[in-house]
C-alpha cells in the first residue's frame, strides 16, 4: 500500500487507510455482499455503494469515511474499482482484485479477494511471530546483559576476585561486564535490526539464497512463495495466461520478489522446461512444491494453479505454519537456553563464587 501518497495528500487518509487495512476482510465481506443480486430487484453501483458507506462513517466520525468517499469519487470518474482501491491494498490484493474486474466479474474477483487475503492473514499471523520473537528474545538478552554489567556484576566483581567465581560461569559474568562498560556498542544491535528489516524484501544475490536456508529468512521466503502462489492461481483462475500473471506480479515486486519471478519466468520460457518445473527456483520450500506436484498429476500447468488456488491452499497454510512453528521453536529454544544460564550464573555462580572467597578468607587468603 501507498501510505506516503495518502499521507501527502491527506493526514485524515492516512488514518482512514490504517482503518482500512485492519478492517478490510469484513470490508470485503460486505462488499461481497451488496453485489449480490439474490433477492435484490437491482445490484447499487460501487459508486452507489460506497457512497452510501461515506455518509454513513462520517456520520459516526470515523476516517474511514474519507476512504469510502475517495472510492466513490474515483469510480464515479470511470476509474476502475481495482485502481480506486490501490493505495489502501498490498500489491497481491491489487492483482487479485484488478484480474477478476478486467475479466468483468467483479464479484468473482471480490469472492477470491476475500479466500486468498483470509489466507494470507492466517499465513502472517503464523509466520510474523515466528520471524519477530527471537530477534525481540535476543534485543531482550542484550539489554538484561546491559543492566546486569551496569549495576550487578561491578559490585561483585569489587567483592569477589574473579578466579574464586567457577569456570563454567566466568564467561556470562565477563560477557555482561562488557556489555555494561561497553554498553554504547550495543546500539549497533538496533542498526542490525533495521538491516535485517530492510533486506527482507531488498536483498538478493547468491549470498541471500544461503541465508534464505536459515530461520528466520527461510520463514519470510515461505511465507512470500505462498501469497505469491495464492495470488498466481487467482490471477490464472480470472483468466490470465501464467506469464501474463507472472509479469503483472514481477512489475510490482521489490527487489527480492522480482529476482525470483524473473527466474521463474525464464524457466518458464525454456524450451526444456514445463509446467510445475518453472517453480523449482528456491522460492518454494519442497513440502510447498510437493504438494504442488500431487495437484499437477494429470492436469495443465493452468489447471493446477487453479486447482491450488481451490484446494490445496489449505495445505499449503497448514504447510507454512508447521515449517514457521518448527523454525521459530528451534531459535526460542536456543535464547531460552541463553537465558537460563544468565539465571544459573546469577543464582548458583555468585553462590559458589561467595562459598568459594569465603574459604580462601578463611585460609588467609584475600578477597
């Protein structure tokens, strides 16, 4: 979505569109059902239909009001429902939306808009923890390690000699020390955060393939190949050839989704490739592939994503989020253990280490 051309335009907008977009699988729900014509002596116009919908927010104060009103007033000008909508949708609800109206089913793209974003946002529930919680878990060791080497350890350290602590606890009580004294260096972790951000959808290359093995790259990749195989089976299903879909979808793509989508379409093009093979280009994991093959027995490459898009998208969920909860799992246990041995060096290390100082003073030895 567009934020920045709303915001220039209209602050109010800008809210309205975050309205919006945390509203917009009921949005699309009633939308759904004002074009259908079962009952209804006439189906209203969209622009009828969100006009209604403006007055009826403004009335209530609420932003999205100005949302509807942009819709109506675009629509009423000739513009397409699928361009009226664009700033306030992700660039896969837009190809969704905008291939079904081109083909002249409105409501059949609205039906698909309203399957595919469900399992989207089931699909992002799932894997934006899962790629979110260790880096928090890690941001929360570093600032733990500040606190405790700013305030704990240096009074230890003035207290007790560091060869009376034990072996096995030195290295977290040394480790916070310099996080403590060097507390400053630490920040760098926030850059790394930012640049792990950026590069989810910016970075390519050789270097990002390797990286795309490890969590948490490998959870953004899998939720990436499934909204893209989502949105590749609606715009087949609304009529789009596959490289017509594929071009649409890489002319919107950042970096990192169109260097994939450019491989695919080269395979794609190969005289020596057919079908599902064009989709072997790493951006799908193989349970994802997998479960594509089952679907291709016997059927066109067409057909296959159509018959993704109607009954193996539920598959595909249940696939990623097994793959992000496994993935997520392994990176919390590891912090989890992190964690535990800060509490052992903090319980039983400053025990022993004051049993152990306890006896040298005994034996003559000093503190």
């Amino acid at each position: 979505m567009n934020h920045l051309t709303v915001l220039m335009n209209n602050p109010v907008m800008w809210i309205g569109a975050m309205t919006f977009r945390a509203n917009r699988l009921t949005i699309y729900e009633q939308l759904d059902a004002k074009l259908d014509p079962t009952g209804r002596v006439a189906v209203q116009s969209i622009p009828e239909i969100f006009g209604d919908w403006a007055l009826r927010e403004k009335k209530r104060g609420d932003t999205l009001g100005h949302v509807y009103d942009h819709v109506r007033k675009k629509t009423e000008r000739g513009v397409s429902t699928a361009e009226a909508l664009r700033p306030f949708l992700d660039n896969d609800e837009y190809l969704v939306l905008a291939g079904g109206e081109t083909q002249g089913d409105l409501r059949g793209a609205v039906n698909e808009l309203l399957r595919s974003s469900s399992a989207r946002q089931e699909m992002a529930d799932a894997t934006i923890a899962a790629m979110w919680a260790p880096v928090l878990g890690l941001l929360t060791l570093v600032v733990m390690s500040i606190g405790l080497g700013i305030y704990l350890w240096p009074e230890y350290e003035r207290a007790i000699a560091i060869h009376y602590w034990p072996g096995w606890a030195r290295p977290g009580v040394e480790v916070q020390l310099w996080f403590g004294k060097n507390w400053a260096a630490s920040l760098v972790l926030v850059v790394l955060m930012v640049v792990y951000a950026a590069s989810l959808n910016k970075w390519t290359g050789r270097t990002r393939d390797w990286f795309d093995k490890l969590p948490p790259w490998s959870i953004y990749k899998g939720r990436l190949g499934a909204n893209i195989l989502t949105t590749l089976a609606s715009l087949v299903g609304s009529g789009k050839s596959v490289r017509e879909a594929l071009v649409m979808i890489r002319d919107r793509a950042a970096p990192y989704l169109r260097s994939h989508i450019d491989r695919i379409i080269r395979r794609y093009d190969s005289p020596g490739v057919e079908g599902v093979g064009a989709l072997r280009t790493g951006l799908f994991s193989q349970r994802m592939m997998d479960r594509i093959e089952d679907a291709a027995t016997g059927r066109s490459f067409d057909e296959t994503l159509k018959d993704v898009g109607e009954r193996s998208l539920k598959l595909i969920v249940r696939t990623l989020k097994a793959q992000a909860a496994t993935a997520s799992l392994l990176l919390l246990i590891v912090v989890g253990v992190l964690l535990t041995y800060i509490s052992c060096v903090i319980v039983f290390g400053t025990q022993e280490a004051t049993e152990a100082a306890l006896r040298g003073l005994s034996g003559g030895a000093s503190l």
